[in-house]
C-alpha cells in the first residue's frame, strides 16, 4: 500500500487509515476478522474515538500484539479541561496501552465548539497535558460539516496542531465555496507542515426515511467498486498534500476501500471524476445529519 509523510509527525502512513468507526457495534470476531484484514492489506495508521461505541474496546486486545506496529490515533469529544483529560485516560485503558500517537479534538465543526475548546480550562489544554505527561504524540482536530475546511483553518490559526481530519470528497469539492475553503486549509496547514487526513470519501448521500439502513453508516456510503475505486483515485489524486484517507464505519466497505486503493494509480482525475458523475442521487451527506 501507497504511503504518505504525515506531516510534521513524520509517520510514513498508509494512505488508507483504518477507519475503526466500523467497529462501534459488532462482536470480538468481526472486529479481529476486519482488524486482520487491513494489518494484511498493508494499512498501518489506525484511527478511533472514545465515542464510538464498543470500538476502542475491540482494539484493545490487539495492542499487546502491534502496538509498535502502528500509528493509533484516538479522539475526545469533551469540551472542557476535565472532563476531556477523564476521557483521554479512559481511551487508554480501553486501548490497552500507556499511549496513543494522536489525540484529536473531535467533531470541531463549528466556531462555537473551536470557543469552547480553545477557552482557558477548555479540552484542548487537557490534550496539551497529554502531550506533555507523554500520553499522546501530537494534538489534532476534526470535524464533519460543510463549515468544517473553513472552521479548521480557523483552528490551526488559534493552535498549532499537528493533524487535521476533515471531509474530502469529489461531490463535496464540487462545491466552489467548499473547495475554496478546503484549498485555504491545506494551504494554512502547509504553512506549519500539519498533515490533512479525509473522511468522508465515498459518502454518497444522506439515508433516504423509507429506505433501509444497510450500512452502520450514518450516511448512504457508495458501495459498488467502480465509483469506489473513482472515489479514492479522485481523492488521492487531486490532492497530494492529504496525508490519507479514512476507511468507511462499515466493516464489510473495507475490501472495496483495500482494492480501490491497489487500481487508484490507473485512473487518471478526467476519468474518476466521469465515473463518479454517472453515480445517482450523489450529493453532500451534510444536507441532514442524524445529530
């Protein structure tokens, strides 16, 4: 699998990061399977959360097995000092592990919670405790909204975070003002040698209410390999400063994602983006989220 510098972090990092969202609902047996198959597949960047469900404790029993092995990334959706650094111990103990390589502030979508956050006694200084004390790697922010790009630009002005996680995608940079926003923060983030991960690459569109919940996806992701394979080649390809790209919270997405990634190099942008104009009904899973 392709790698990619990330950033000033210096990871040399599987441009597919493991997306362990997939993992929030589902037994020990399908997580060890999925987990599996991205350690096969070359994928050495792991990214979780203390939100996601059961997730970080389906990884866990792994680390006493790979932790050398590979860049853990967890996350934090607390807003104060206290409450954030409770947090952060939690994720290690359910880790199973003294440290993650990234601590990121999670679901900054807005200026709002960048406020709360950046605020004397706000989550970022307890992310900044956890540097210190040596129980995280480097601090980063992410967030999932159409505001995100503009929001994390504004973030790495107020902080000088190693990481920015934000949403990536073709129909999203179809967009002028949102691709005018993404351009300006890895412009922002050049500037400090920041790494940019996306997400939301194969999100196709918001679940439709008389249509059937197929994926644990809180969107309708693109399931088919075509406009998969165009999806990650698109992305990669447009944008070489994007350090990697987040795999889908859906276990059974990731073979596609691992052979999207292997044919990436043989599609050049002119023809993924054709492939992905023929998809239907493909619009911005920021129109109506869930939460």
């Amino acid at each position: 699998m392709q790698t990619r510098r990330l950033g000033r972090i210096g990871h040399d990092s599987s441009v597919l990061i493991y997306g362990a969202a997939s993992l929030s609902d589902v037994d020990q047996d399908t997580a060890d399977a999925s987990i599996q198959e991205a350690l096969d597949a070359g994928i050495n960047h792991f990214d979780v959360a203390r939100d996601y469900g059961e997730a970080e404790l389906r990884l866990g029993p792994w680390m006493p097995r790979i932790r050398d092995d590979i860049f853990l990334a967890t996350k934090t959706g607390e807003r104060s000092e206290e409450a954030a650094w409770r947090q952060i111990n939690e994720s290690l103990e359910r880790l199973q592990t003294d440290h993650v390589d990234l601590i990121q502030l999670h679901a900054v979508c807005d200026l709002e919670n960048l406020d709360l956050l950046t605020a004397p006694r706000g989550g970022l200084a307890a992310a900044v405790r956890a540097k210190e004390e040596g129980l995280a790697g480097a601090i980063g922010v992410t967030g999932h909204t159409h505001a995100a790009p503009s929001v994390h630009t504004e973030a790495l002005r107020r902080f000088d975070f190693d990481s920015v996680l934000t949403p990536v995608s073709y129909r999203l940079a179809s967009d002028p003002a949102y691709r005018e926003d993404l351009e300006g923060l890895l412009e922002a983030a050049a500037r400090t040698d920041a790494a940019v991960m996306a997400i939301k690459a194969i999100a196709r569109r918001n679940w439709r209410d008389d249509e059937p919940k197929v994926y644990s996806t809180w969107y309708r992701p693109l399931d088919e390999q075509e406009p998969i394979t165009a999806a990650v080649a698109w992305v990669l390809g447009t944008y070489p400063q994007i350090t990697g790209i987040a795999t889908a919270g859906e276990t059974r997405l990731l073979r596609q994602m691992i052979e999207a990634e292997k044919a990436s190099s043989q599609l050049t942008l002119e023809e993924a983006a054709r492939v992905l104009e023929r998809v239907e009904d493909y619009s911005s899973p920021f129109i109506a989220m869930p939460f």
